[in-house]
C-alpha cells in the first residue's frame, strides 16, 4: 500500500477541498491513524493558522502539530527559487514529509491552489514535489462556467502533463451542472483511455455560495449583531431599494439582504419576514453605505436577541453586491454544515472502495535522486560511523567535511598538518570548525609505531622491511588504511588528489577481499531523472573473464539491495538473447549462465543490449517474456572501456548525477574518487562508505 496520496489540481477554485475532505473521510475508515500534510501554504498574518489545515486537523481531530503539517509559505518558496536554491525547497518537504510516513499509516498531501499568478511554476513545482515523494495523484479540475468540449480538453491536459512524470490515480472533475454529467462522463472516458479512474462530481450551490463569514472578511465588515451567526450559510442575495411591500415578494430561503444602512423599513421587514412562518428564512443583513441605523432603531433590532448576522459596510449598494457576487467560497473548520455537505457528495459520486483498493495496491516505480540520497542520509544518520579523509589538504574535501559535519551524519579523520588545513579553511573561506574533525599526521601520531609494526608483521612475507613499513605508514593512503585495519576508522574514501591504484593498493595489500569473494570491483549509483540504476564495473577491472563478470553481477546485484533497489540485472552486451555471436558476446553469455548458476533467484538477463535493458517498449519486443527487459535495474558492462565512456556520457548528456565509484568485494570500506569529483561527489562517497560500514 502507499504510505501517502497526493492531491493536485491545474486551476483555482478547482474544489480541491471537497476532494480532500472526502478522501480523508475514506482513509480513517481504513486506518485510524491518516497524517495530513500542505507543502507549500499560503503566506499567513499575525500567526493565522493556514485555513485548509485548520479545516481538516480540527475537523477530524488529527493528533499533530500545526508545525508539522506544511514545509514553507508561498513566499519563502519564491525566495529559494529566486536564489537558485530550488533544490533545498525539495529536500526540506522530503524530509518534513517523510517525518509524517513514519508516524502515521497513510499521509493524505494537498497540493497548492494556483490562486496567484506564476501558475506554470506551480505546476511544476507541485509535479515535481509528488515524484519526489514517489506518490500516486489524484487530479482535481472543475468545469464550472465551462463548455463540454472545452472541460474535456483541460482534462486531458491535466492528465497528459501529469502522466508522464508520475502515477495517476484518478482524475477528478468537479463542479458540473447536474444535467451534464451523464454527457461528459462518456466523452472523458473515450478521450483518457489507459485505465486512469474517472470521477465527474456535480456542482453543489450551498458550497458555491459564501457564508456570511467569507462576506465579513471580503468586505473588511463591521458586525453590529448576530456574531455567533456568522457561519450562517447564503443561498441567495438581493438588494432592498424598493418599498417594503414589494421587497418581501422578493424573498428566497436563506436570502441575504443587503440594503443602505438608513432604510429601516427593509431592515426591520427583513427580520420580521425571518421569524414569520409565511416567509423565508434571512441568512444576514447588510448595510451599505457605511450608514447606521438611528439608535431607536438600533435598539428595537438588539431586542430581537440576534436572530440573523447584520453586518455594516463602507462601500456603495451597487459595488458591493457586485464585489459580494465575485466571492470565491471557501470551507472552514467552523462550518461543519459544508464539511458534511462536502463528505456526502464525495461518496455519493466517487466510488471509494475502487479507490481504496487501488491505493492499497500502488505501488511505484519511481525513485528519484533526491529520494534516494535522503534514504542514504537517513540510513546513515542512524548508525554514526568514523570515516577517514587522507587528502586533507583538497578545498573539495574541506567543504565536504564541512557539510558532512553540520549534518552530523559522520565523525571524520583528515590527514594533513592542522596548522595548514587551517590555512587552507582561511583561504577559501571554508566554514569548517576544526574542534568538531579529529585532525592526524601520519608521523606525529601516537598509533604511527604501531601502525608500523603491524604493516611489517602483515608484509615481511613479501620481504617488507621495518624501514619500508615505516616509509608505507607515513604516506597518507597508507595510514588511513591502516586506521581502518586497526578498527580507529570505520572506512575511508580517497583519490580526489591520487589514482585509483594509490588508494587501493594498501587495502588489496592488507585490508583483503571478503570471503568467497575474488574479485574486488566498482558501481556508479546514477541518479536519473526518475529512477536510480546501478553501473558495475565502470572504474578498476579492464577486461573481466566470465567468472570474474559473473562475479560483478552479483555484488552489484548484493550492492543495490543493500541500498534499497530491487537488482534486476543487465548483462550488457551488443546484441540481445540468443542472436549474437563472436567472442565478446558469448563470454557475457557464458557469465549469464554462471551468475545464475551461482544466485538462482537473481532475475538477470544477458547478453542484452542497453536500450533493451531499459526502455520497456525495446524490451518487450526484443526478449518479450524477460523478467529484466526494459527494466533493468543493474546493468553491468562486459569491460572498463565500455563501462567508464557509458557512464560518463549518461551522466554528460542527461544531467544525472553519478555517485561512486563505490567498492565492492573488501573486508571493509574503502572508495575511490575521480580526480574531477565536486564536493557534492566527496559527500556522497562519503556517507554510502558509511552505509557500508553498518554492514560490517
């Protein structure tokens, strides 16, 4: 089942409310335990709670904290993006949202309103905040004041622009005139025809209509009686600027009166006509105006104990029935009324066990970059583990340590003297506290003769001397490894300013290979842009045999399940099934077999060629009853050459972000940089080696 559901909408005044109001009234009939979370809300004044929260936490007495429910205001959303900061704005709702999952069985998330202008910025950021939150949608779109054609056609659009970047559940399309809903309901269904549940919800008017409340607050109005009747509802509203005799013919159930505030003939005929039996109910009073009716006026009206809301107005009769005409109404948490009203036409036209039953059966297959490194981080944060950094001179890896620190997601060893890491943090303006880094030189350190003594016993087999021990424990890949060895650290990473072969040697020489394992070998974590794969071996084995390709794929396959990715596994080649021959092709077949040979409820497929192995369309058709085809998850390649070029052209060409190489197959953690790696790779690399360590 998914842990949450996310509704959203193209256009204002969609009624996205009823939708939410009735789905959280569906879900607490699952589960008694239903989060509610607003991303984005509305910039608020003096401290006003956001009114879709209040509504739907006091309504349903939800047991959370009003901080707890949204991530940012409207405003605070603008500025992030403003300043290039996009990418903290998703992080944050991640993180806030994912503090929700935890605590409660399902999270119903609303999206925002569209109710200011940059609507195609919300689009995108609402699209963008339901794929990261690997969510099915529901789509709300509204045809009121609409054609037909014209409702089919915002349909389609609100479906074709969200099926594409995430899963849709339903779409939803309020507010239509009763008469037409057996019309439209046809023409949706011949239009969006891949399955997506359709809903046609019809236009209710007490929900249209304001309550005197919404009239108060629009018109900035002053209440002079009936202030525990302002939640009344309006059904209907007319001016009374004829005489009496001929206003109350004029009366309909619910009416609201709005007339100037010195015509007390139609203020008192308007009372008496709401206590009559042989006339409607008033729903309120308002004056314009800004008059005020004379005091003995106003005190036969204070004797008639508040029977109706009268309310008093600056502006005009004309303006402001034409401004009380163009409110947009809203529901709140004290108008239980249109909270009932809108549960009961929910269920009335949405078929809620359907909907049930294909939310408990969702399932996503999407998994985004920034979903996967909050899971690393997560992951991370709950066993600290001590990671060393020998290059600790790098400005890359000085401002790496510098996040990782402010996280608190690791504690860290650089290498290097402190007084020049200081001078480097100086220098490029680093906001690295050294207080909280444990800082070591090789040969300053109290463990430096031991180190030595250990590297001497664990290498004199190999003719090493005490003085090449000592020669080996002072270069930092060395000592760091040597850290590890000796349990001082729990894994290192390296190769920001040395080769591959500098930073594996000593781990090769004295940190081994697993048991059973006889090969050590590398993946790439790419972070597309709506999964993760996994890419082996892309940075240290040249041309791997078949055992040692088998070998890879299945490490490869142990490394993404670790880390949360389910391994279907690519076995990469230039041609796909049984069609390929040459010697290339048969040696990945033959590591196929053995793979399987070796794990036999591994799902792999080889030989087969990369579009087939992740487009589902090339897939199918190419190898059509494969469990891998089109879907791979895994993809290993046949040698470094076509690995590392591949690698680094997906990652050019499509933007992805590509964290590795991560090592497998050694006792414990050590990984190796590109030369070229960012900061962001150096924090990367650093907290899935932590990951690593928790295994261990």
């Amino acid at each position: 089942m998914s842990k949450g559901i996310y509704v959203a909408t193209l256009e204002p005044n969609s009624g996205k409310s009823i939708v939410v109001l009735g789905l959280m009234r569906m879900l607490l009939g699952k589960t008694a335990k239903v989060g509610y979370f607003r991303p984005i809300i509305e910039d608020t004044v003096d401290g006003e709670m956001d009114n879709h929260i209040n509504t739907v936490v006091t309504h349903f007495e939800i047991d959370i904290n009003y901080k707890k429910t949204f991530a940012f205001t409207r405003n605070e959303v603008l500025d992030l993006y403003n300043k290039g900061k996009s990418g903290d704005v998703i992080d944050h709702i991640i993180k806030k949202y994912k503090y929700l999952e935890e605590r409660f069985d399902i999270v119903l998330v609303e999206g925002t309103d569209f109710s200011h202008e940059n609507s195609s910025l919300e689009l995108d950021i609402n699209i963008l905040i339901s794929k990261n939150l690997g969510l099915p949608v529901i789509i709300v779109t509204q045809g009121d004041g609409k054609e037909l054609s014209e409702v089919v056609d915002n349909v389609q659009l609100a479906h074709d622009t969200y099926k594409g970047e995430v899963d849709v559940l339903s779409i939803m399309t309020n507010k239509i005139n009763p008469e037409n809903i057996e019309t439209l309901k046809p023409m949706l269904k011949s239009r969006i025809q891949d399955g997506t549940d359709i809903t046609v919800i019809p236009k209710i008017k007490s929900l249209a209509n304001p309550t005197f409340k919404e009239i108060v607050k629009a018109l900035d109005a002053t209440i002079l009686f009936g202030k525990d009747l302002i939640n009344n509802q309006t059904e209907n509203f007319s001016v009374g600027a004829m005489q009496l005799r001929n206003y109350l013919t004029h009366l309909k159930e619910n009416a609201l009166v709005i007339t100037p505030g010195d015509r007390a003939d139609i203020i008192l005929g308007a009372l008496q006509a709401h206590i009559s039996k042989n006339y409607p109910k008033v729903s309120g009073i308002v004056l314009t105006g800004g008059l005020i009716p004379e005091d003995p006026i106003l005190k036969l009206i204070e004797g008639l104990s508040n029977i109706v809301p009268i309310i008093s107005v600056k502006g005009g009769t004309f303006s402001v029935t034409n401004d009380i005409g163009k409110i947009k109404s809203k529901i709140y948490a004290e108008n239980t009324e249109k909270i009932t009203t809108s549960i009961a036409t929910f269920e009335k036209h949405v078929n809620t066990e359907k909907l049930a039953n294909d939310l408990i059966t969702f399932k996503s297959e999407i998994f985004t970059p920034r979903m996967f490194q909050y899971n690393l981080l997560q992951r991370a944060l709950k066993n600290k583990k001590h990671i060393v950094l020998p290059e600790g001179y790098d400005e890359r890896v000085l401002r790496a340590a510098a996040r990782l620190i402010d996280a608190h997601v690791v504690d860290l060893t650089l290498i290097g003297e402190e007084e020049k890491i200081k001078e480097q943090i100086a220098k490029f303006d680093i906001p690295l506290n050294l207080d909280e880094v444990n800082v070591v030189f090789p040969t300053k350190s109290p463990y430096f003769e031991d180190y030595v003594n250990t590297f001497y016993e664990l290498r004199k087999h190999k003719n090493v001397n005490l003085d090449m021990a000592r020669d080996a424990m002072a270069d930092v890949s060395y000592f760091a490894t040597m850290m590890i060895y000796k349990g001082h650290a729990d894994g290192m990473v390296s190769g920001a300013l040395h080769t591959t072969a500098h930073t594996l040697r000593p781990a090769l020489q004295f940190i081994k290979t697993k048991p059973g394992v006889n090969i050590v070998s590398s993946v790439f974590f790419m972070c597309l842009e709506d999964r993760v794969s996994i890419f082996g071996d892309c940075a240290i084995n040249p041309n791997p045999n078949a055992e040692q390709l088998a070998e890879i794929a299945i490490s490869s396959a142990q490394t993404a399940k670790n880390f949360g990715v389910e391994p279907k596994v690519a076995m990469l080649s230039y041609s796909s099934g049984a069609s390929g021959k040459g010697e290339d092709v048969d040696k990945v077949r033959k590591a196929t077999e053995i793979a399987k040979t070796m794990a036999p409820d591994l799902k792999i497929e080889g030989p087969i060629q990369y579009d087939a192995a992740v487009d589902k369309r090339i897939g199918k058709s190419k190898l059509p009853d494969s469990e891998v085809a089109g879907q791979a998850s895994v993809l290993i390649f046949p040698d470094l050459n076509t690995g590392n070029n591949t690698y680094k052209a997906v990652q050019r060409e499509t933007g992805a972000l590509a964290i590795g190489p991560m090592l497998q197959g050694l006792n414990k953690p050590v990984n190796d940089l590109s030369r070229g790696c960012t900061a962001d790779d150096i924090y990367s690399t650093v907290i899935i080696t932590a990951i690593q360590a928790q295994e261990l």
